[in-house]
C-alpha cells in the first residue's frame, strides 16, 4: 500500500510502519497498522466521513509506547478512505499527524441496504452490530456488519475461507466481550468462539457430548453460559451450560427437564422442542439465571436448578420433572396502583388488563440497573389466537418474596403490524440516554426487513429509526435475531 505522506516533519518520528488492509481476509473494511516509534507516544486515529454533513470517526488509543500493532477499523466501502495518525507526548501534546489513503472495494451483493428513517441526534452513542441472517446466497455463511448512524455499512466478516467457520451458523448472534473481542456460539461446529476486529479466532470452546444453539452469556467472572442441546436425548434446547473461561471445563449444567414440566404442551405441540430456550440473562445478586422459552415462558433458576419464578400465563402448569408444584412459582400481576389482578380471562393468557399483559414467545431478556426486566414480547399466539397482531418492547418489576409482577412500561403496539416480528428480535436499554432500543428482526411491511426504533423512555419518541432492508431469501424470513449498539473501537484499545 502506498505509503502515504509525512505531514509536519514526521519522518524522524516513525522508524518503521506498515499498513495492510483486510490483513486476515475476513474483514474488507479494516486494516492493520504497525508502527515503530523513536519516543514513547499514543496514536489517534481519525477516518474522514464520505459527506460534509457527516461526522469523523476518530480514536485515541489508550497504550503509550514505541511499537504498536493497530486496528484501523470503519472504513467505507467502495471509497478512497482517507487514514490521519496523530502522535501525542505524555503531555498529551500534539507532535504532528500523517495522512495515508486507503481503497476499499465494492461490498458482497448479499449484505442488505439500509434507510435511515429517524435520526435526531439524540441515540445512544456508536454503530450497530447486526448478526445478519437475510442474504441470497444459502451456501455463504452468516455475515455480521456494523452500520454507521447514516446508514453506511462499516464493518463486516466474511467468514466463506475461514478453515473451522466456513460454515458459521450463529444463530442468535455475536456480542462483544468485557476485552473488546467479538464472541458467539456456533451452530454448525458446535463449539464457541472468540474473534477479534480483524477476524482472528483467538479462542475456541469446544461443548464435548453437548451441541450450541442461541445464545451465549459473559458471566462477570469471565465464564460463559450458553443454551445447548444434550446429546442422547429425544429433545433439544432445554440444557444450559456454564464453561470455565481458561480452562473450558463444563463446571455447571442445568437441566430444564427436571425445574420444568416438559410435557406441558399449552403454546406448542412439539414434544422434541418442548421449552425452546433463546436467550439469557444474569442476575449477579442472586447468582441465578434468568431463561426465555419461547414456547414456555420466562424463567429463573438458582444455580441449583431450582425454579425460583415463572413468568407467563397462569394455564396449564404442573409439576416439575423433579416433583416441584410449578403453580407455587407463577407470578401474580399487578395493576398500576398494586392492587392483584384477579380476572381469571387474564390470569389464563386470553385477555388483557388495561395495565398488564403477558409476553408471548419473547426474547432477549435485559435486567436493568434497577432490577426490573425487559423482554421483547413477539406476541405470537397472542391470546392462543394471534390477536391483536404487534410486537413490543414490555419491561416488568417482579417482587421475589410476594412473587408478585406489575408492567411498568412498554413500547410497540402502537405500532401494530409495521414492527410486528413472531420470531428472533432483540430489546435493550440504555440508562445514560434513557433510551430503549425496540428491534423486530423478521418484519414484513413492504417485504423482508428488520428495524432497530430508539424510543425515549419518558415520551416514547423516536429519535432514531433504521430499516434493514432484505432482499434475500433468509431463512423463516429473518433479517437478523439481535442488534447491539457499541463503538466500533472496544473501549479497552
């Protein structure tokens, strides 16, 4: 690559660089800078925008030193990028800065094109991460990729040569660890993995006489919990793991079959796929898990696998495989006020409060600071007939020791079948902005899509609305299963 010019008499400065873009070859639109310096100093990194009404990315990366090897991540597709590395002292003063252009090219046909509906400047800082289902090309392997707020496309991994994830099936998708690397689960291999920006696998776990599907978890210990299928068995989806970070030992299982009734059969007749579980949470105070079934409900679980609270329409429950009266475990609602809401239509799933509904086959749970919990409540099978058709963002305060729930807020339907999405999809919240992020990942107002719709937690306002657009043949039409908002850097580096 040519090497650039040397702005404001920095020659004396480098004593040695390289620039490579794609380094790995999984990743078009990043390169890799290594430097060598003649005194201790911390580099930025500035990637000009394509358009004047757009902004920089710029980063300052936190090591001090004469030798550096360097992600330079965000860069355009299909454009002359240009790359300024900034030299600063322990005095945090500028000694001058050097230019060097990089060409990327075209991106894959299969990745989507994006519309940026709403954008007021208000959204959480930083770009999407999307684990991308939608492309016309079966025999490729899922294609994350990270949008800008504009909608430009400016990351993403191309796994097709890569010897182990040729193949890769995420499933729900990749999240970003505590150390800034990339991880997930992968369907096909059966095994997590670890990657960093660049597409270097820089650690694996295999799940010996177990197989991946859904989701993965950082524990804050390090560890990993993830949903798994037991091999042997004549159903799937209903063991969860906890693996020892450094050595990758299994050191915790819990067995659904054993806290649940896995013969119950009230939303799904499938007794292979009888619980389903798609997504995770953690609660580090309780040292307990948290568990969505989409065919079940909501659940927590002790690190004994001991049922503490079953979150979902009081119908049809029994006892557990380990001989546990499940009906002792149903959470009561609560109206607004507190007051326990008695209808029985209610209670059953067939009909809401003015002030509490249940969540049908959800995903994604999030615990908030506060302790409440978000779901993203698909509301297929809405009271066991598909009725009223929307999905929404629902966030509940569960008392423990009253085994009592109230809803506290939601967003979604009002917006009825245009964020509709029966399956995969994503919630998060933000308390620094006090935003929600309310993300159908398999919608279908005007063809294949999913959107990601930043509300304001006090007013509901949008004020930021993107729309995936997929013009593939994905699987069950999904577009994606989650979205994470993160800086494209790791705040680490």
């Amino acid at each position: 690559m040519d090497p650039g010019t040397t702005e404001k008499g920095l020659g004396h400065l480098i004593t040695s660089e390289s620039l490579i873009l794609n380094p790995t070859g999984y990743t078009p639109l990043s390169a890799e800078l290594k430097l060598q310096t003649t005194q201790a100093v911390q580099v930025e990194l500035e990637i000009a925008s394509r358009n004047d009404d757009e902004e920089n990315l710029i980063h300052r990366f936190e090591e001090t030193g004469t030798s550096f090897t360097l992600p330079v991540l965000g860069l355009y597709a299909s454009h002359s990028n240009t790359l300024h590395i900034r030299f600063y002292d322990n005095a945090n003063q500028l000694l001058g800065e050097e230019t060097r252009p990089i060409d990327t090219s075209h991106l894959l046909p299969e990745l989507p094109t994006i519309n940026v509906r709403v954008n007021t400047g208000r959204k959480k800082p930083g770009m999407n991460l999307v684990s991308y289902f939608g492309h016309t090309n079966r025999e490729l392997p899922q294609i994350p990729f990270i949008f800008d707020q504009h909608g430009h496309i400016r990351w993403y991994a191309n796994m097709d040569a890569h010897p182990v994830l040729g193949n890769l099936f995420y499933d729900a998708g990749v999240e970003r660890l505590k150390n800034g690397n990339l991880y997930f689960g992968d369907g096909r291999s059966g095994r997590l993995v670890e990657m960093d920006m660049l597409g270097r696998v820089v650690n694996e776990w295999p799940l010996p006489g177990y197989s991946f599907h859904h989701n993965v978890l950082e524990l804050p210990n390090g560890n990993l919990l993830a949903t798994v299928n037991k091999h042997g068995l004549p159903t799937v989806e209903d063991h969860i793991l906890e693996i020892d970070r450094e050595s990758g030992i299994i050191v915790q299982v819990w067995d659904l079959r054993q806290s649940l009734d896995s013969r119950r059969r009230i939303w799904s007749s499938n007794s292979r796929d009888w619980f389903h579980a798609n997504g995770l949470a953690y609660d580090e105070e309780k040292d307990a898990i948290i568990v969505s079934g989409r065919v079940q409900g909501t659940v927590k679980l002790t690190r004994n696998n001991e049922l503490i609270w079953l979150l979902a329409p009081h119908r049809g429950w029994n006892r557990s495989g380990d001989g546990t009266d499940l009906k002792t475990k149903l959470l009561q609602p609560l109206d607004a006020n507190g007051v326990p809401i008695t209808d029985s239509r209610v209670l059953a799933g067939f009909s809401d409060h003015s002030e509490f509904s249940w969540a049908w086959y959800q995903h994604a749970p999030k615990l908030t600071p506060q302790g409440t919990l978000f779901l993203f409540d698909n509301g297929d099978n809405r009271h066991y007939q598909g009725q009223p058709v929307f999905s929404r963002a629902v966030e509940y305060r569960i008392d423990e020791e009253a085994m009592t729930i109230q809803q506290v807020w939601e967003y979604g339907r009002e917006r009825g079948h245009t964020t509709y999405s029966s399956i995969v999809s994503d919630v998060d919240y933000h308390q620094d902005e006090n935003t929600v992020v309310f993300m159908p990942g398999a919608n279908f107002e005007n063809g294949p899509n999913g959107k990601t719709v930043e509300v304001d937690y006090a007013t509901k306002d949008v004020v930021y609305e993107a729309v995936i657009r997929n013009d593939g043949e994905a699987m069950y039409g999904i577009t994606f299963h989650r979205i994470e908002r993160l800086p494209i850097y790791p705040h680490n580096q």
